[in-house]
C-alpha cells in the first residue's frame, strides 16, 4: 500500500477543504490493493472535500493504468464496459429512478463504483444503494477534523490550531475557510477575533442558499442552543448534512457569531422568544443591547421563574430586562424580591424606599407583600400591618399573607377584613392560592373557632405551601405558624413533625432556612433534647448572612432558654447581657410570645426584671383584643404564672390563672396550665400532695412542658418535710428534666463491664455519673441548696454525695477538695477520649 500523501494547499488550492487523514488512507487502500471489484461510498456533509477526494481517487486509479467514467446526467450505467470504474459525485441530488439503474448495474459482481453523497437527505433508495456498496467496503466518512488531522499544516502553530478547531468545531468547510484568512490577521498573540468577523458574510452568504426549513432550524440552534433538545432530528441532520450544526445538532460557534451579527433585530426577537429559551441561553448574553417589549417580558419570566432557585442569577436577569426597557418600577420590585430571596432585608428595603405605585401597576401587591415582609422580619408587625391598611384594595394572595400579619399585630378586625377579601376574590386555584387560602381560613379560626380545626387547616397550609416551591415574601412562614399553634394546644408531635418537614424540604426557599432552624431547636428544647437543640441553633447562626432582626432576636431567646434550663445563674447572666440589646431594639408581637416569655423569666431571674415588663405589658394588650380565650395568650399567661412563682408574689398568679381557666374547655394545653397553676399556689401556700403534684407535673410534661413540670415537682419537694414524698418527687423532676452528659454524645456507649475494667486515671479517681455532676457543680463554687436546685436533689443529698467524694478523693480540707476534684476530672476526661479514638 501506497503511503498517504501529507495535505498541500498549494496543491489543492488555497481554499480547498481538509481530509481527515484517515478517510484518505482508507480510500487510498483500497484504490492501491488491486482487488476488484472496487467499490466504496464517500460521505460527508457539504464542503468536506468528497468531490475533491472523489477526484483524487480517480487520478489514483489512472495512475494505475485503470479506467474510469464519471456518471453525467443523461448517462447510463448499462452503456459502460464492465472493466471501468464508474465515478457518482453528489449521489444524493439523483433521483429515484436513477439511483435504481446503479442498484440495478451493482447486480453484475465485477461492476465497480465509487460514490461521493451527503448523509441527507437519506431516502430508502439511496440507504439501498449505500448499503449494496458497502457490503464490498465499509463507507469511507469524511467527519470533523481534529488537531492531528491540522498537525502538519505549514504556518500553523499549536495555539492557532486549537483556536480555529475551537471556532470551527472541526467543520470541514469552516477549517478551510479561517486557514485561509488566518493568516492576514494572526499577529502570535493567540488573538484569533478576525476570523469570526472575515468569516460572518461568507456564513450567511452559505445559510441564504440551503433549503429554508433547514435554515431555520439552523438560526434557531444558534440563537437558543437548548431549542436543539425539542427541535426535528431531521431538520438537525439536515443542518449538519449542510455543515451548519455539528452531528449533535450543536451549533457552530462560528454559525451562532455569524447569525447573530447578520440576522436583522426584529427577527432575532421574533425567533428568541418564540424558541422559549433556557436560563443558559439567557446567560449567552444573545439578545443584550437589544430594547424590545418581548424581550424584556421573557427576561422578567426568566427571572421570576429562576427566583427561588438561584436569588443572583434572578437579580441579573432582572436587570438585563431594565436594560431590555422593562418597566423601571417591575425591575427595581423584582431586584427588591431577589435581594429578600438571598436574605439581604436591607439592600430589598433601599431598594422599595420611595416607590410610588398607582392601583394599576401590575406589581403592586408585589411591593405591598414585600415592604409588610420587610417590616416582619424586622420584628414591627405594627408597621407591617399598617402597609396593609394604607394600600386599599389588596390581590387574593396578598389578603392571605395580610392575616397573617393582623394575626401577629393583634388586629381581629384587619384579620376578619383580610379573610373577607380572600373567600371574595374568585380565582383558578394554584397550589400557592390554595396555601394562602387555608392560612387565612386557619389563622381567623384560631382566634374565633376551635384550636384544632385551625391546627389542621394551619398543618395542610405548611404542606402545600412547601410544594408550591415559593421563596416570596410573607409576614410569618405557614410552617411557623402551624408549629406555634401545635404548640400553643400541646400537640408536640404535631409542632415537630410540621417543622422537620419544613426544614427538610426547603419550606418557604433559601430566605426562610434560618428561621425555620431556629424554631426547629425551640421544639427541640421543648422535647427535653439539649444537643438537638443546640446544633439547630448553631446551623442558624452559621448562615452566609447575618440574621434578621426578628431571627436574631428569636436566637438570643433560645441562648437564654437553654442557659436557664441547663446552666447556672452565671450562665444564665451572661447569656442575659448579651441579649439585652437585641431585647431594647425588639417588639414581641402574638407570634413571638414563646421567646417573649423566655426572656421575661430570666429577667426576673437575673434581677433585671423592670426591663421586661413593658413588653409583658404590652403582649398583654396585643393577646386582649382577640377574642376571649384565644390559643395565642395561652402561653403568655402561663409565663405571668412563672413570673409570679419566681417574685413570690401569689396574688400576681389570679388574673392568669383565670384566663388559662376560660380556655381550658377547648384547649388542652390551658387545662394543663390552669391545674399545674392550682397546684402550684397550694404548694407555695406549703400544702403539697405528692399524688397531686406529680400528675400535675407529668401532665405539663404531656403538653411539652417537661421543664416547667420538673420545676413544680423540685419546688414541691422543697416544701415538705416528708422525706419519702421529697425522694419520689425528686425522682420525678430528674425524670422529667434529665440533665444530658456532653460527652454521651460524642463518645460510644460502654458496657459494664468496660466501665468496670477500665482501670482509673489516678487512684480512688473514679467517680460515678451522679457524683460527676456534683463535682462539677462544686467546681462552680455552688453551695449545698443550689446543687440540688440544679439536679432536682435536696440539700441533705448533695451534702452526703460530697462526703463520699472526699473520702473517695482523700481530701482533707476544701481547698484539697477543689485542686483534687479538678485533676480527677481532668483524668477521666483525658481517659474517655483515649476510649473514644481507640
């Protein structure tokens, strides 16, 4: 066999098409082996080279002394001596008939025929007669060229190269074309732009001559790839079969540049928008510097559409459409709901300040919903509500998210006024209509209806609303609202499943993540799970952004709750200082009752409690101008209860004990309170039946107040002299409030045995979990009555819990005590991490 000749242009000619080296040392084979018969079939799109290929195979076969004849129109095969090798260029432009007669002529075994076709157009006479020929000798195909395909070209580094393999996608034709103008503006700099600009007539030139259909298939590839997914395969097969597209019915990167600098505005536009394009297509950047209505419509939906996904790409597409002549006022709306998207309330609030909208912009209940969020999230649902009452007549929805606000700001009649406009407004359902309805219907039922029928409307609120896949702004998330009622009526579960689930499956979009953190590790503070708790909380405060006012404020509370729960008073007062100042800048509306109540209960524990008690006051008043009864004072009227626990003052508890007592009949969680509030005065008043507290105590526990029933039954248990009532009740305060080991659950649970046979860090060292926990407390320099406020022990337990200790220890004074507990604990700390990474 013949070596392959390297590529000449000087031989070919300046803009002759290049071979892919392969195609020609296949055809060169079978010219050069001598066996006959020979037949092959060329193929290729346009400009290629078949015909120059074609050509040279037949100056091959003269060369060897072999004759050949080129198939013109009027002849015909039969008519040829048997010995020739009949040449058929563009194959594909025959018809029917004539295809047949060479069918027919390959029926004689010795006929020989080398055929050069397109792939398209592909009819089933000439897949026949391809398939005839190739049974002798697979097809020779003429496809994309590559880097080894350019590799010997004069004048052409390696960066040239890959740059017009890049521009070109390898096209054949195109190839040809940008060697031939490379030259004149290649300077070694790797800048290869003046191909793409020599080159954008001679393409459109190309494009103006194909089949028309083709062509359109072609413009719309190139100006909205992704159109290439739902377009006809063979209109793209076409295209490729043209050299336009490449066989994937990709564009060419020189055809999209040549299209979009040719094709007139008006018919970029036209074919943009009718192709529906993808938020990539809008990245390309096509239809930029373009002002035209439709435009900057798509460019909006584009972005309204891609707004809970990805808030920076909205933004950017929102402001590609001012620049399309969108309406100023939609753009800086929809830039304002990106930045509340992303969680950046300020920049969404410079950017609704001073907006002016008439009752017909078409966003106007846009901009209401949004400025009334921003105001939520700031902790004033005063001023929320009041972006309500001064905007008139409001949309369905935007009467929906309206309750929720009236519900936080205490407004029974904006709330009924909002339901009202909701069940009016005949609308086709969506998913998020259906939500906001049910909203409206469950928040207007707690206040004047039955607490579990609101739950349940509240509960289906959450779910739906979670579907409809929306991230836009409203006053307070169904999901929190749901979870506040389970808990204001006792339904833990209820409040934890809701909350997970929202969590889970990105309730509300990005902006409501940290939120809905914060209230997941309340219920989970509420279900007595300290560590649950904690890594909630830490999650909502490692977000990229800082808090909202509100969410900060709601992840001082559950700093507090937790320090008040399981630390001591210096804890509990250092947690207390640094929230104070989040406390001065908030407003506790009906919806932030429950961290309200924190912080007025560690007031008062902290001695600061003058400051709280304007706010107490003033939730007091919110909670009155709903109806009697109301589920949302329910909790608020137990922390009056605390309140007056904690100031001894008994005649403080009658007025909140008898609100508990007026919604004890339809709310489970009141019944509660109003017995546990009963009990409670019998105990200050030194009367204390174990029987009576205990179920009491476990009835708080019933209704997630496990922590408040431990507190009763520790309170009681320091109120009586009967030392087998004190053990049982404190028995029941360690039961209902277990104070979790840190280490539980970082280190892996250990057998018996293992504890037994692990040998103590330093001699008579080894301490039990409850004489651990005295130590620790002793440590903190805690006396004999605050140890067993603490663990829910008495006095006379923890002084005998020490003794043994420093018998353990050999201490003989306080101060060997002090020094000796620190290096046991020390010790056995470096021992159960030994353990841990073992």
């Amino acid at each position: 066999m013949t070596p392959s000749r390297p590529f000449d242009l000087a031989t070919l000619g300046s803009v002759a098409p290049v071979w892919g080296g392969a195609a020609r040392a296949q055809l060169d084979a079978l010219i050069d082996s001598g066996d006959e018969p020979r037949r092959a079939i060329i193929t290729g799109p346009a400009g290629s080279g078949k015909t120059l290929l074609l050509r040279h195979a037949r100056r091959r076969l003269t060369d060897r002394g072999v004759t050949s004849a080129l198939l013109r129109a009027n002849s015909d095969p039969a008519e040829l001596d048997g010995a020739d090798v009949l040449f058929v260029d563009d194959a594909h432009r025959l018809d029917e008939r004539r295809l047949g007669s060479l069918i027919d002529w390959l029926a004689d075994p010795s006929a020989q025929i080398v055929v050069a076709s397109r792939p398209w157009p592909r009819t089933a006479v000439m897949r026949q007669l391809a398939d005839t020929i190739e049974r002798a000798h697979p097809a020779v195909v003429l496809g994309h060229l590559s880097h080894h395909d350019l590799a010997e070209l004069p004048g052409l580094g390696d960066a040239c190269v890959e740059a017009i393999l890049a521009l070109t996608a390898g096209t054949p034709w195109l190839v040809a074309e940008a060697i031939r103008v490379h030259d004149a503006g290649c300077d070694g700099s790797g800048d290869h732009r003046h191909i793409t600009g020599d080159l954008q007539d001679v393409i459109a030139h190309r494009l103006a001559g194909i089949d028309e259909a083709v062509a359109e298939a072609v413009v719309a590839v190139s100006l909205s790839p992704s159109s290439a997914a739902t377009a006809s395969e063979e209109l793209l097969f076409a295209g490729f079969s043209e050299g336009m597209l490449q066989r994937n019915g990709r564009p060419v990167p020189l055809v999209i540049d040549a299209v979009r600098a040719t094709l007139p505005i008006a018919r970029i536009v036209d074919l943009y928008v009718a192709s529906t394009p993808t938020a990539s297509d809008l990245e390309d950047g096509i239809v930029d510097g373009i002002s035209d209505d439709r435009i900057a419509a798509m460019l909006l939906r584009q972005g309204d559409a891609s707004l809970s996904r990805d808030a920076a790409a909205a933004a950017e597409l929102f402001r590609r459409a001012g620049r399309a002549g969108a309406d100023p006022l939609s753009v800086r709306i929809r830039e304002a709901s990106a930045a509340w998207v992303a969680g950046d309330i300020d920049t969404a609030a410079a950017l609704l300040e001073g907006i002016d909208l008439g009752t017909a912009h078409p966003d106007r209940d846009r901009a209401i919903d949004l400025s009334a969020s921003i105001w939520a999230a700031r902790g004033d649902f005063e001023s929320a509500a009041a972006v309500y009452r001064a905007s008139g007549r409001l949309g369905s929805d935007s009467a929906a998210r309206a309750a929720t606000v009236a519900l936080a700001a205490g407004d029974p009649v904006a709330l009924d006024d909002a339901k009202k406009v909701h069940d009016g407004a005949p609308a086709m359902p969506s998913t998020l209509s259906v939500s906001l309805g049910l909203v409206a219907r469950g928040v207007q039922e707690s206040t004047t209806g039955s607490a579990q029928y609101a739950l349940v409307d509240l509960v289906r609120a959450a779910e739906v609303y979670t579907a409809s896949g929306t991230a836009a702004p409203i006053g307070e998330l169904p999901a929190v609202i749901a979870t506040l009622m389970a808990l204001n009526i006792g339904e833990l579960d209820v409040a934890h499943s809701v909350i997970a689930d929202a969590v889970a499956r990105g309730h509300g979009g990005p902006w409501a993540r940290p939120r809905l953190l914060l209230w997941s590790s309340w219920v989970s503070l509420q279900c007595e799970h300290r560590a649950d708790a904690e890594a909630a909380l830490a999650q909502a405060l490692a977000t990229p952004r800082p808090l909202s006012p509100r969410d900060a404020t709601l992840a001082s509370a559950l700093s507090v709750a937790i320090a008040r729960r399981y630390g001591d008073l210096g804890e509990l007062t250092a947690q207390w200082r640094r929230a104070r100042s989040n406390v001065m800048r908030s407003q506790f509306d009906v919806l932030s009752i429950l961290p309200l109540g924190e912080f007025v209960l560690a007031a008062v524990r902290v001695g600061d409690e003058a400051r709280m008690d304007p706010h107490f006051e003033r939730a007091l008043e919110n909670v009155a101008r709903l109806s009697k009864g109301s589920v949302w004072g329910v909790p608020l009227h137990w922390t009056g209860i605390q309140r007056g626990i904690l100031r001894g003052q008994p005649d403080d508890l009658r007025p909140h004990a008898r609100a508990l007592v007026e919604a004890a009949g339809t709310n489970p969680l009141a019944a509660q309170m109003a017995q546990a509030g009963r009990v409670w005065t019998a105990v200050l008043a030194g009367k204390v039946d174990p029987d009576v507290v205990e179920a009491a105590a476990l009835g708080l526990a019933s209704v997630g107040l496990a922590w408040d029933g431990a507190r009763l039954a520790g309170h009681a248990a320091g109120r009586t002299d009967d030392k087998r009532a004190i053990s049982r009740l404190l028995a029941c305060a360690r039961q209902l409030h277990p104070r979790e080991d840190p280490r539980a659950a970082s280190a892996p649970a250990e057998s018996e045995e293992q504890t037994v046979s692990t040998p103590p860090a330093t001699p008579g060292a080894s301490l039990s979990p409850r004489e651990r926990e005295v130590a620790e407390l002793v440590l903190q320099g805690k006396t004999y009555v605050e140890i067993g406020e603490s663990i829910f022990i008495s006095p006379r337990t923890a002084e005998h819990h020490i003794a043994r200790i420093r018998r353990r220890l050999g201490a003989t004074t306080r101060s060997d005590l002090i020094a000796k507990l620190r290096a046991a604990l020390t010790a056995e700390d470096s021992s159960a991490r030994a353990r841990v990474s073992a």
